[in-house]
C-alpha cells in the first residue's frame, strides 16, 4: 500500500550562515512531501506535478536536502548525504541494496505462499498438487470453506472472466495458481492448510448431462466485479482517434468464408489452394465438441476466413490476424449471426480472441474485427447477405496509403468511417 501522502509546507530557506560557513544550494520549490523509505536524515521527499509535455499530470518524485535540491535517486542522495558527513559510499549503498534485496525476497516469499508465480516454481508446485488430489475445477473452488467465485461478462470479446476470492481475500483469476497455492502448501509440509478436496468434490452439483455446475459461470454473472483492485493511475499520454474511411481499404482476393463440417468444405479449401486446409478439416470438429463440452447447449456451426498464402502475400500481417476458425454464438448481433475467433490449444482447450465476424448496421456492411459498431473492421465486405456464408463479393483489408496515415494521425474527421480497433499516438 502506498505511504499516505500529506501536504505540509516545504523547509523555509535557510538563513545565511556566518562568514567562512558555506550557503545552503537548495532553492525550494512547491510539492507535496511523501514518505521514502531509505533516505539520509535531514532529507526529504517531494512529489511534484509534471504540467506540461506528454506526460502532462503525472508525478514523480525529487529528493532535497538543506545543501542539495532535485535529486532523482535515493541511491544518489545516500551518496552524497555520505560524501557530506565524511564517511565511505560504498558502505551505505551496500547496506540500502541489501535491504532492498531482503524486502524483494520477502515480498517473493509472499507472493509464493500465495500460488502468485510463474515458470518452474509454478509448474512443481502445481504437479505436486495434481499427483495428490487429481485436477482442480472452478465448481471445486467455489465450494471450499470460505472461498466464492464470480463472474463478468467482457462485452469487446464477448467472454466470461471468472475470479476465484480466497478467504483471506486474495483473488485467484485461474484455477492453476489455487493449484499452485495448495501445491505450496504441500511441499511445505503444511498440508493441515488444505482443505479436504475429496469431501467438497463429493458435495457438488451436477446438470442434467452429468457436467459440474460452476456457479461462478452459471449464477448471476456481473457486470463488474464486487472487489475492485486499486490501480495506479497510468501516465498521461496525447493520443489522438485514427479513423477509417472508405477509401483506406483495398480489394484482396485472399479472404473467402467457408463454411466447415459441411460435406463440401474440404473441396472449397482446396478451391482456394488454402495451404494448411487438412489442419482446418481436423481441428473443427475437435473444437465443436470442446465447446459443446464448455456448457454451449448446441453444436455450433464453425467457419473459416482464409487469409494469407505464403511469405509473399500482399498484406500478410493483417491477413495473419484475421484469419482462422470463428464460431456462432447463436446470440444474433444487429439480428444477424455472429462468429467469434476459436483456436485450438494442445487439442484439449480452448482459445478466444476479441475478434469476430458481424454485420455492421451502421456501415451496412460485413466486417471482421471488434464486436461494435464504433470501431472498423480490419477487414470488410460491402454487400448484404444474410449470413457470411452466401458472400460472393470481393473483400477489403484495411491497408491506408502513406498519406492517409498522416490524416489519421491527425484525427481526420469521419465520413462514412467508424473508429478502428486501437487509437495511434501522436508524435
């Protein structure tokens, strides 16, 4: 938790000593004086405002003294403060780096304790758990003693983020770091610190297809979680709204939709000479089954948007990004079907991204991007049709001329555009 900060008046100016005694160098500036750990005594700490420039509105931090002013390290200050009193350097900026080394190693000790690492650490920790009590769910961790689960709703990729609330109120967004957590536990020996797994699995409800209820998925998702981590507040950047009209796109023949799990679909992969079309054929129905196992109560209906052919293809990098195997998540947008981008991971899980295919009211139009009317389509296709499976027009890939970058930079009001999926700094 950060010092609590108070305002309090800066030193007055020190007055002039007498003759043959030097004259303090400080001339003293307004701020706010913060606590920091570590400095000399007869220093301190101001927080001041940057008012100008593009971090116009953040802070940082100065450090004084009656003989130095706007020092911007506490290492430095030491340095000094030391040089001053006639004693070694060395020796107290030594004994500062061990101390801030030992509040680091504590702080990662913590961190542990908690299931909050990551690479081999986490990986041990979580096969130690596994090899005892087997995989842990998200319906398990609901129904531990005193743990809860909740949900939100992410409306710009259309998924559920679930949070798991240990007792102590730490929050555990995945289900591997309560594993870590109890795998820690575990390999500390303090196994009269972990719940009794096997009880509270014996305890759980099950639907009507002999799956798991997760009541933090299944009751009452949010629209924002109850317990609001504080944040600090980033520094203030200029930005300015790049914005796409129709003349920033050009034609590509490199995209089509295709239909999947149709009796037809490998022929029309092989159509359109889609390099990778026997790794698309086996993973749709692989990913259609996962889903249906997720909780989806249909088999929803998969298809793929080609893109880029090989390293020479005009584009490739955005082509690249849109292209893959979508889903309809038979909820209609602007009372059409809407497709979410599926991958799959290691053929047993699942991977979403905020990209889809929708229809657009606003622009009367496909598109593939961010599900809103208020951003662009990475890639479009400017004929009505029902469903993107009928489109047989040519689509359009957002790829701005030289010059038309320079008009988005500068905020180019809209004609008949909408805002793309990302704002570009201003230089």
């Amino acid at each position: 938790m950060p010092p609590k900060k108070e305002k309090a008046e800066l030193p007055a100016k020190a007055e002039p000593k007498t003759k043959g005694e030097a004259k303090p160098k400080v001339q003293m500036q307004a701020g706010t004086v913060v606590l920091a750990v570590g400095l000399p005594e007869g220093w301190w700490a101001v927080e001041k405002t940057y008012g100008t420039g593009g971090m116009a509105g953040s802070t940082y931090t100065r450090y004084f003294c009656k003989q130095h002013s706007s020092i911007c390290t506490i290492k430095k200050a030491i340095e000094l403060w030391a040089q001053d009193e006639g004693k070694d350097p060395a020796k107290y900026l030594a004994e500062y780096d061990a101390k801030k080394k030992a509040e680091k190693d504590k702080a990662q000790e913590d961190r542990q304790a908690k299931g909050f690492v990551e690479g081999k650490k986490k990986q041990e920790a979580i096969e130690a758990f596994q090899n005892t009590y087997g995989k842990l769910d998200g319906a398990t961790i609901c129904a531990l003693p005193g743990w809860k689960g909740e949900s939100k709703y992410l409306p710009n990729s259309g998924q559920i983020s679930v949070r798991y609330y240990a007792p102590d109120g730490s929050i555990y967004p995945l289900v591997n770091q309560v594993e870590a957590l109890f795998g820690f536990k575990l390999l500390a020996g303090k196994v009269d610190e972990i719940p009794d797994i096997e009880a509270v699995r014996s305890s759980l409800t099950y639907d009507a297809k002999g799956k798991v209820v997760n009541v933090a998925r299944r009751e009452g998702v949010l629209d924002e979680f109850t317990v609001v981590k504080d944040k600090p507040e980033p520094k203030k950047r200029k930005f300015c709204v790049m914005v796409a009209e129709e003349q920033h796109y050009r034609e590509t023949e490199y995209i089509s939709v295709v239909k999947l799990l149709t009796d037809d679909a490998e022929a029309r992969l092989q159509k359109l000479n889609v390099p990778e079309a026997e790794e698309v054929l086996e993973a749709a129905p692989k990913i259609q089954r996962l889903l249906v196992e997720r909780g989806l109560t249909w088999a929803p209906q998969l298809l793929y948007v080609t893109g880029s052919r090989n390293l020479r293809t005009p584009g490739k990098k955005l082509l690249e990004a849109t292209q893959g195997i979508y889903y309809d998540r038979a909820v209609p947008f602007n009372d059409r079907p809407c497709f979410q981008k599926v991958s799959l991971r290691d053929d047993k899980k699942l991977a979403c991204t905020g990209h889809h295919v929708s229809w657009s009211n606003q622009l009367a139009l496909w598109k593939i991007g961010q599900l809103s009317e208020a951003k662009a389509g990475f890639a479009v296709c400017r004929q009505d049709r029902p469903d993107p499976f009928q489109l047989d027009a040519v689509w359009q890939i957002f790829e701005p001329k030289v010059q038309d970058v320079e008009s988005l930079g500068k905020g180019a009001h809209p004609g008949q555009g909408e805002g793309t999926d990302e704002g570009k700094e201003s230089s």
